[in-house]
C-alpha cells in the first residue's frame, strides 16, 4: 500500500483587495509570514496555515470563510478588540463570541478582502 501521509492542508485565501494591507491585517492578529513569493504568501500560527494570494474576486472573497480553533476565545477577544481592526484596516467590525444554535461559542473577524473568519474554542 502506498504512504498517503498528510502533512498539512493549507487553503488559498483571497488577499488581493489590497494585498499589502491584508499581509499587515494577518501579522497584527499574530499570524508569521513564512515566505512572500509576491503573488503568494504563506502564513501561519501554532497549528497550520494558509496560503495568502493576491488574487481578489468579490463573490469569492465575500462568501470566503475559515475557522480558526483557539484554546481561550475569551483571550482571543480580548487580542482583537485591542487592535481595533475597523480603524486600522477598514474591514467590519468583528462580532463578539456569542453561542450559535449548532452549539458552539465563536467569534467573527471580516479580514480586507471580505473573508469571515470563524474564531472557536477548542
């Protein structure tokens, strides 16, 4: 039987509304920029990553969404209310944790491009 071992799964997530401001967007939430190919950058935190493109179509970018599973959401929350994402790169205010009806507590975070991102407690 072949070795089918995965390492990891990175998705491409639209960036190219403004790809500079959308690389700083995802530094200030404390991602790392692994490497910038100029029309690619890979980013990543403690559990995986993704693939950053400077590619924008505004019916993809607008029904884009990723989830991101924190160990402290309320920390978390805390970390992006502190940086005041509306007022430094102009996307829409993020949404407080709150319970959602398929039973868990997560936040949003609309990145430049238009992306949601779904924040969850482990």
């Amino acid at each position: 039987m072949p070795n089918l071992a995965t390492a990891t799964i990175r998705p491409f997530v639209p960036g190219g509304k403004d790809y500079a401001l959308s690389k700083s967007f995802y530094e200030a939430l404390g991602f790392t920029i692994d490497f910038d190919a100029g029309e690619v950058a890979g980013l990543s935190c403690d559990s995986g990553g993704f693939l950053l493109q400077n590619y924008w179509h505004e019916g993809w970018a607008g029904n884009f969404m990723m989830q991101l599973v924190v160990e402290d959401l309320d920390a978390w929350w805390a970390h992006i209310e502190a940086l005041d994402l509306p007022a430094r790169f102009g996307v829409q205010p993020p949404r407080p944790p709150a319970l959602q009806p398929w039973g868990l507590t997560l936040a949003y975070v609309f990145g430049p491009s238009g992306e949601l991102w779904h924040i969850v407690q482990k």
